[in-house]
C-alpha cells in the first residue's frame, strides 16, 4: 500500500516548513494554525510553543503526511527549491511515466522556441510554477552593485529567449532549467501546461505543440491526449499509450440483483437491450468524458432515467439499489461500499463512483451448453472508471476463491483461475487491488485501513477533488 511507504524525507521537509509555527503564533493560536495544516492539536499546557509544534506533527501519521503537504503547499509561503522538493516527493508516488533523458532531448531538440514562448508574461509564468528561476542570494551579494552581481536563470530567459529570441533553442532553455534531470511527473505535469490555455490562447496553437510533442514522447509509450476542455479551450493530459483496451466505454453494466439477460439492437453500433425486468440491472449509456464516471454524473443519469423530481431523492434511491445488489453473503463487501461513501462524505460527489457488480463480459451460452468458461471472470465486485480513462477493480475475496468444500480445503486450481483473472484484467487496461474479505469484515478495523488506502489511490491515480 502507498501509505506504507517510508516518508522520512518528506518528514523532514515538513518539519522544516512547520518549524517557524512557533513563534509565528501565540498559545492560543497555535492550534488554529496547525488545523489550517491538517495536523493535530496540543494543549497550550504541554510544553513551549516549539515543543507543540513538534509533538503536533510527531502525530500525524505516515499515511497522513501527503494530506499535511498538500496544505502546506497551499497555505504557506516557500521558496521555489522547497516547492519543488514537496511536490517532488508527493508525484513521485503517483507513479509517473517514465520519460527517458533521450527521448527528453530529442524532443528539445525538435521544438521550436517560438512556439512555446509566445507571450512573455505567460510563459515567464509557467516557468516560475515548475522551476527554480532566482538563486538565494547571499549578504555579500546584496552588497555588490546591482552590475556586478551574477544574473539569474529568470534574467538570463528574458536576454536570451524575448529580447533576443535567436540566441536560446529550446534545448538550451531545457538545460537551463533542468529539465532533462528533473522527476518523471514534473516534466510530464510541466509538458502538459506548455499546451494549455493558460499559456496558448489559440487552439490551433495548442494542437500544433500537442502534436509537435506527441511525435516524440509516444518513444516512450505515452502521448498527450485531450481530456476535457478548461473555458472553450482544449485540455490536454499525459497518459499512457501501452494500455491494451485504452477506449471509452460503450455500456457499463452494473448493479445486477440477477444474471442479465441481453440482446443487440445493432452490432454494428454495440446498442444493446435488457431483455426481462429492467430493474434487474442497470446499463449506463451515457458517453463517458475524461472525467470519468462521477458520483454527479450517475446521480444525473438516474434522476433522468428514473424519472425522479429531486436531487435529493435520486442521491437517496441510487444509493440504496447500489446497495441493494451487494450480495447477502459478504460483509466485506457491503462494509467497503458503505465505508467510500461515509469516509468521501459530501466530496464524493465530485469523485469517482463506485459501481458495484460489474460485468465484464457476457455469454448468453449456460454453463452446461459452454462449460466453466461459459461464467468464469465475468464480473467484477466493483469499477472505479477514473478520469483519462484509468480504470480501477476492488475484488474482496472470501475462502471461495482459494478453497473448496465449504471453505475447508485448499485449491490451487481455483487460485490459478483468480490470478489469470488478473492478468487478463490488466492487459485489458484495468488495475486491480485485491482485499481479503478478514481485511473488511470488521467495521472499525474496515475503517481504518479505507481511511489510508483511499486518498493514498486517488493520489496514485492523479484523481483531484477530496482531501479529508
């Protein structure tokens, strides 16, 4: 799990920034500054305010300490080397694609300057988000005159690149800012801002670079790709080219109290009909955006579908026929479900929803006309379809999927079968995480591990919108 991860050097980082709380505050207002952070509050009577401040942050947790970062990236005032270095550490565990200093280079190499920095104040903007363009300066520096002193990097872009635009390439400039030795995420999060409306305000422009720069990162197995659009312009994101089954969904099955009995209206169009009790299951077939499957978006649908007069009566019947489907028999289950909603709380509006009893695939053939494989690895517990076309599985496992007889003797061959399950599911392009219904069946304990491993997976997967 990422929350296991050893975060000494963020620690450390941390606690340099939180430091100065102490005699930035007063007792009493001490403990409102660490609320700010997400850190824990200490009594005015345990000791001086540094004291606070340390037995405040030896509380937060591991798992806890990104959520602490993140504020303080929000809130606090750093330098831009301290920045860098937070988010350094916290995309580091999203597990960014590898861009590689070749392909890095190459790609400079094949840029055109012009295109990139054509409006000084915006692209001077960008810059400063990502990298390091002042140096400290020292007190002797301060002393020397102003001519003397050694230009900076922001100094050496505004000769160099704007008033005299044939001096620099863009692998000069690359150099410069580190950027062939800089983390996979930042020169993937810093590519991605290059194309945006934020530093291009013309959509042939943003596609020119998008399609400039694509031609060598897909080299290294990813693109840029349009995911959305941010004020009429096109929003692009970096993902992954080598997921095998990267499409968007046509029809998402889900929720089924039954096996579903299905027809084709058209094969050509993959339009598709329940035959029998359409309660039975539900089929969402809106068109899926690059956000995903939100909790707003399949609340929207259902209180169209069903034709409901309120917000608050679709939010309240969705959640009980979701529940619903879960089976009698798993606990777990039903405690995982239960427990994304309370731990999301509000937020989860925003975020993904959690579609339980998902089919994979169908086979109208019985098991008796087609044998095992007529069922085998059809469904999935639950489907998380997560913004750029990530998909995540939750499988809870009881003794059923490694035993036989009641529970009562091993099968290797049944694990075998759950394992290739697996494999199949991630050449298709789905992730699965696998909790052993023991992990769930207690509520408190559920509750705990939930509480660590969600925003731990949102974090992995780039899903903004909750911080808890």
């Amino acid at each position: 799990m990422v929350g296991s991860r050893d975060r000494s050097a963020l620690r450390q980082l941390v606690s340099d920034v939180v430091s100065p709380l102490g005699y930035e505050n007063t007792h009493p207002t001490l403990n409102t500054a660490f609320a700010q952070l997400s850190m824990p509050p200490v009594p005015e009577d345990e000791g001086s305010k540094r004291v606070r401040v340390e037995r405040s942050l030896a509380q937060v947790s591991d798992g806890d300490l990104p959520r602490v970062a993140e504020h303080i990236l929000a809130r606090r005032n750093l330098t831009p080397a301290t920045r860098n270095a937070i988010e350094d550490l916290l995309w580091a565990e999203t597990s960014p694609p590898e861009i590689p200093k070749r392909v890095r280079r190459e790609l400079a190499r094949a840029l055109d300057l012009t295109d990139m920095a054509r409006n000084e104040a915006r692209f001077m903007a960008l810059l400063e988000r990502f990298w390091v363009l002042d140096r400290e300066e020292s007190f002797a520096d301060l002393l020397l005159p102003s001519a003397d002193r050694t230009p900076s990097l922001r100094q050496h872009i505004q000769q160099h690149v704007f008033r005299n635009p044939e001096d620099w390439s863009a692998e000069n400039l690359f150099e410069h800012l580190g950027a062939f030795e800089a983390g996979d995420a930042r020169f993937a999060r810093f590519l991605e801002q290059v194309v945006s409306a934020d530093v291009l305000l013309d959509e042939p422009a943003q596609r020119h670079l998008m399609n400039a720069i694509n031609e060598h990162i897909r080299n290294a197995g990813i693109e840029l790709r349009e995911t959305g659009s941010d004020g009429g312009y096109p929003r692009f994101t970096m993902v992954s080219t080598r997921l095998t089954d990267n499409r968007r969904p046509k029809n998402v099955i889900f929720a089924s109290l039954t096996k579903p009995d299905i027809r084709f209206l058209s094969a050509v169009d993959n339009d598709i009909e329940i035959v029998g009790d359409p309660d039975n299951v539900l089929v969402y077939d809106r068109q899926i955006a690059g956000d995903g499957i939100r909790w707003r978006d399949l609340q929207s649908w259902w209180q169209s579908n069903q034709q409901l007069p309120s917000e608050a009566e679709a939010k309240k019947t969705l959640y009980h026929r979701l529940r619903r489907s879960l089976p009698g028999n798993s606990p777990g289950q039903r405690n995982l479900f239960e427990l994304y909603h309370q731990i999301l709380g509000p937020a989860v509006y925003d975020l993904p929803a959690l579609l339980p009893e998902v089919w994979l695939h169908w086979d109208h053939k019985t098991v008796r006309e087609r044998g095992p494989e007529a069922l085998l690895r059809s469904r999935m517990d639950f489907l998380l379809l997560l913004p750029h076309g990530q998909r995540v599985v939750f499988e809870v496992d009881g003794s059923q999927h490694y035993t036989r007889d009641d529970g009562q003797v091993p099968d290797s061959s049944k694990y075998a079968e759950m394992v290739a399950g697996d494999r199949d599911l991630k050449l298709r392009g789905y992730e699965v995480f696998r909790f052993g219904h023991d992990e769930l069946r207690d509520f408190e304990y559920a509750r705990d591990l939930l509480w660590e491993f969600l925003p731990a997976l949102f974090q992995r997967f780039d899903v903004n919108g909750w911080t808890s």
